[in-house]
C-alpha cells in the first residue's frame, strides 16, 4: 500500500492488486456473514436479435429485512430513513480498498452478480450531481484491472437507491464467449452517426432515446484517459438534449442511465423508475433485467423487454 499525496491517513491500493484484495474480501466477508448474496434463477427472452437475461430473484425478503433493521439502528444518527447513508460510514468488512484519493471501493452487499463492486465517493455527493474527473479516474482505475461493465444511476428515476454518488462494476466473462453484454449484439446496427468535436457519435435501432460512442482510443493513464472520457460524456449528454452547452452548477438537468466499458459508452435519458411495477435501472439497457417475482416475469414476457425500455425511457428524438 502506497500513501495517498495530501490527504491523511488513506492508502491507496497498490497497481495490479485490485482484483487480489476485491477476492480477499469477498471470502472474508462471506464467512463473517457481511456479504448477502441474492439467490437468482435466470432465464432468456430473444427480441430483437438481443438474447436478454432475466434473473428472477429467489428471495428479497432478507435484503427487506436487513435494510430495514440498518436504517433501524441509525435512528438515533438520522432524522429520517431517507437520510440513512449506507456509504457514510461504510461497512468495514465489505471495504476492497480506497481507489483515488476521492473514491473508495466495496463489494456490494446484496449482490446478485458475483463480485458486484462499488466505486463511492469518499466524502458526500448527491447521486444527482454531474459526474466529474475524479469519478472517471476512478472508473479506469478500476476499469484498468478488471474487465467489466461500468454503471450510473443518475437519480431515483433512473433506479438510484442511494443518494451518496456511487458508480457500479460488474465483471465481464471472458471475451471468447462472444457477445458479453447483450445490448452490444444490435451495435452493428447504426441507425445514424455523427461527429461532434471529434467524437463519433452513434444512435442504434433501439425505440428509446440513447447515444452511443466507441473508443477508439483511451490511452495513457487513468487521469489521462478520464479527461477524454468526461469530454465524451458531455458530448453524450448532448446528443441526446440532456445538456446545453456547457456544465454549469453540481446537479444534473435530468435522469438518465450511464454504461461503459473497455470498448465504449452508452447514455439514455429516463422518464420514470419502473414499469407495471418492475423496476429497471443501467443494467436494463445492457439487456440485463431482475424480476421479483413470477408475476413480473410474466409481465416482462407479455410486453416484451424493449417495450418495458421504451417505457422507461424517452422518446426518440
């Protein structure tokens, strides 16, 4: 561990140990019952050329309850449940390491993926706000050492459950298994393209609002590669009317869902939660959703996955 310049007492986590620390952890909080994961069985739904994953989740009676009993015990530290912070402090056995000296990671508690992680901010950010410098370098910082999949709730609308700023990684299988994120199998159908200040900005055949950019290079280092990518998220932010020149202020005009990895970035305004009670966030759009029950399940079926999207998203322009 290495020392983190100007800010006392934060270590930050040595290059290449990241993905060691986050196994670590994961074993150490599994046996001291920290880490909660969340039994899914899964099925697929074709659409569209996009084979969707459903995971049905087996039980959230004990995600309920926890929670519950968590914001509970924070009575006396908060004047309400809507100010309980889980981030703030967080959970000591579910730390994987601090990041930057702004950002820290955790495993995330109720996990339905495997090795679900938590880029957070050090100190209080409202989820709403812009995302900054410092949350891309902290995204390749993570990025750099495990291939996965980068995710922003940019608010309530958007699936945020908490206020405390977070961005979410999931890991990715191995590229030899072909398509690792569904949503990337409709990639090849570019409805339009442009360029704006240099960066080629593409619109898919998909019924909602989204904007999508390739990399075509992000090299260097994580600050270096994190400049470039907050150019692009602007101009994202942009293309689909979500910004107005430039960024003035901390909060965010609108909801919208964040998503990148290695290759590229995809943004989509939204316009509400859920739909007919199945809730979607960022990972939706990657063609990854959660239902609660068989009910919604069979909800999912009858309306399709792209029209329970399009419900939550906006319109195209």
């Amino acid at each position: 561990m290495v020392k983190a310049q100007n800010i006392e007492d934060v270590d930050l986590l040595q290059p290449g140990t990241l993905w060691q620390r986050v196994m670590e952890q994961t074993e150490w909080a599994i046996a001291h019952s920290s880490l909660l994961p969340i039994p899914t069985d899964c099925e697929f739904i074709e659409q569209a050329g996009i084979r969707f994953i459903v995971r049905i989740v087996a039980n959230l009676v004990r995600k309920d309850e926890v929670q519950k009993n968590s914001k509970l015990s924070q009575a006396s530290k908060a004047s309400s449940d809507k100010d309980f912070n889980p981030f703030l402090p967080y959970e000591e056995d579910l730390f994987v390491g601090n990041l930057s000296a702004t950002h820290l990671c955790l495993l995330n508690k109720f996990n339905v993926v495997d090795h679900h992680l938590l880029i957070v901010t050090r100190a209080f950010e409202e989820q709403e706000d812009w995302l900054n410098l410092q949350d891309f370098e902290a995204m390749w910082l993570t990025l750099a050492e495990v291939d996965g999949l980068v995710f922003y709730n940019a608010g309530q609308s958007a699936g945020a459950s908490q206020r405390h700023k977070h961005l979410q990684l999931v890991p990715l299988p191995s590229p030899s298994d072909g398509v690792r994120v569904p949503i990337e199998s409709r990639f090849g159908g570019v409805k339009s393209e442009h360029s704006t200040n240099e960066h080629r900005v593409s619109t898919l055949r998909l019924p909602f609002r989204h904007a999508l950019i390739r990399w075509e290079e992000v090299a260097g280092s994580p600050g270096a590669a994190a400049q470039v990518t907050l150019e692009r998220y602007y101009t994202l932010l942009r293309a689909v009317d979500l910004l107005e020149g430039e960024v003035t202020g901390t909060r965010q005009s609108a909801p919208y869902n964040l998503l990148a990895t290695r290759e590229w970035m995809l943004l989509v305004p939204r316009s509400q939660p859920s739909f007919n009670t199945i809730a979607i966030n960022s990972l939706g759009f990657a063609g990854a959703l959660l239902v609660r029950n068989q009910e919604q399940m069979d909800i999912l079926k009858e309306c399709s996955p792209l029209t329970v999207l399009q419900n939550v998203a906006r319109p195209c322009l």
